[in-house]
C-alpha cells in the first residue's frame, strides 16, 4: 500500500475527536474507563484499583528499538510509557512503573508535546505502552497534537484488560491495537494477575479491536500502520494455556491474525512466592507453542 494517512486524522476534519474527549472525560467521573469500573470520582483525584488520578504519569518517553522489527524499522517506535495498570501481575518485569505508579505527572498539552517531539525525531508511530486508564487524557493530548501536526499512526499497547465502551469510543483514532492475551484460563488468570475474569474481558476486547481495525497492514517501507497484533507470553508448564489462547485466535478472529509468541518470561517481582514461576521456559517449551500455532493454520506468527 502507498502512503498510509493515521485514522484519527478523518475525525479531526469534523470535530468528533472532541467530541470523544468529552464523552470520555465523563466516564472519569465516576471511573469506568476500565473494566474494573470503580466509579470513583477521579476528576477530584480519587484512586480505585490502577491508583491513578486526574493527571497522566509517564516513566519515560523516546524511540524504543526493543519492540517488533514491523513497528521499529529504521527510526523506532515512539514509546511513552504510562505508569499505573489494570492488573497486578505477580512476575511483572516493571513492577516498579506499573505497581508502585513511580514517574512524573503530565498535562495533556505536555503529552502532546512529547507526541510531537517524538515524530520529529522521525519515529515510525506513537505507542502508548499500558493505555488503559489514562484513555480520557490521552486523546485529550491527541486532540491538541493533531492541530499542531502530529500524523503519525497510533499504536495501543495493553495487557488486554480493557472496556468494551471505552474501546468504542477509541473506534477511528487507534491505528494499530497490540493487546497481550496473558492467559487462557480465568481462574490461573486470577492467581496470577489478581483480576477474576481475565480471558472472558481479554477476548471480548480484542474482539472489538479486530472490529475496528482488522488484520495488520504494511506500509510500502515495510512498517506496520494499521491492524491488530496480539502478544502472547509463553509461561513454565504452561500456566498461560497457550493452546486455550491460540484457539481462539484461530476460530473467533482470523488466521492471518499477527501473533507474536514470546520466550522471554523471566521470574520478576513477586514470582519467588510461587515456585511454578520460578524458572524461564524451556526451549521446548517455546517450540510447542510455535508448532501448535502452525498446527491450526496461524500463517503470521514470525513477527
């Protein structure tokens, strides 16, 4: 395909961005931007289960190498990671940022300015790492980026606990969605990232995401602009249920689905409390996942 133009761009012509902005703010009020629906007051500062407030909080911001080859090319992802979470994930790699909320408040106008200083350092997209419970704000900076000439595609990187309403209401802004299925299976889910209904909430949000934007597209360069990619972290023994999760993909959403099965599981944080953590996975082990993946027709998995 030729030049690709970001979706959010069509909305801007006619003022529904703002429009979103303002129905989205109305769901802080009483907070049910994510599915845990705390229906706290978050635009006076209360906290429910992300223990985020009124303001953004970012650890850091710049172009990131570290992501798939389609989403870095040769200028990198423009990363900015958002502190906070949806879950509690006990072998969380950044506990740090995502448990404990460490970083720096920002405005909707500093995060647009990041958005554009992050283009102009010739970023291959904006990729807004742990989303979720900042949606409100974040297109709140999108609105203003867009007048200052922001262009570039967006990607929406989430553990997958994520609100069908809200996601609606991200219809025609997000480029490329990139959700991790973590688990799949509710009660291992609960274990382990201390939410009750994971893969039902994790499903039916990628559901909508494929909706939205269906299988993932290249630019003429190569680079991915638009589509869905799900991240799926391979676990000892296992626990994810990864066979559970790839069936899924294969029979509720499409088999050119881009999946990227992952190695890299290493026992962070809290892992030392549950022995079945305590270890990487076997090279076995990853090369069951690629082969059952293989098995039932998944064509795009080498990402």
């Amino acid at each position: 395909m030729g030049k690709y133009q970001a979706r959010y761009l069509k909305l801007a012509e006619n003022g529904e961005i703002e429009h979103r902005v303002t129905l989205l703010k109305e769901k802080l009020k009483s907070c049910t931007v994510c599915p845990h629906h705390c229906q706290v007051n978050r635009l006076e500062n209360k906290r429910g289960f992300c223990q985020a407030g009124t303001k953004m909080v970012i650890s850091a911001y710049g172009p990131h190498f570290g992501e798939e080859g389609i989403l870095v090319g040769e200028g990198g992802s423009g990363t900015i990671f958002f502190s906070h979470c949806t879950l509690r994930c006990v072998f969380c790699q950044n506990y740090e940022i995502s448990h404990k909320g460490e970083g720096y408040k920002v405005s909707p106008q500093e995060l647009a300015r990041i958005m554009l200083a992050l283009q102009r350092r010739g970023c291959h997209n904006i990729n807004l790492v742990s989303p979720s419970h900042f949606v409100p704000q974040i297109v709140e900076a999108l609105s203003l980026a867009i007048k200052d000439g922001l262009t570039l595609p967006l990607v929406y990187n989430t553990g997958g606990y994520d609100d069908i309403e809200t996601l609606k209401l991200l219809d025609g802004i997000i480029d490329i969605y990139m959700p991790d299925i973590k688990f799949g299976n509710n009660e291992k889910a609960k274990k382990y990232t201390k939410v009750t209904d994971y893969f039902d909430i994790a499903t039916a949000a990628v559901k909508e995401m494929y909706r939205q934007v269906g299988n993932l597209k290249l630019d003429d360069r190569g680079i991915a602009c638009s589509g869905l990619l799900i991240r799926h972290l391979v676990m000892p023994d296992n626990l994810a249920d990864t066979e559970k999760v790839l069936d899924f993909i294969a029979a509720e959403l499409s088999k050119d689905t881009a999946v990227n099965i992952m190695n890299q599981y290493y026992p962070a944080h809290q892992a030392y409390l549950y022995p079945e953590l305590g270890r990487r996975i076997s090279r076995q082990e990853y090369y069951n996942a690629i082969e059952y993946a293989e098995k039932l027709g998944l064509t795009n998995t080498r990402l």
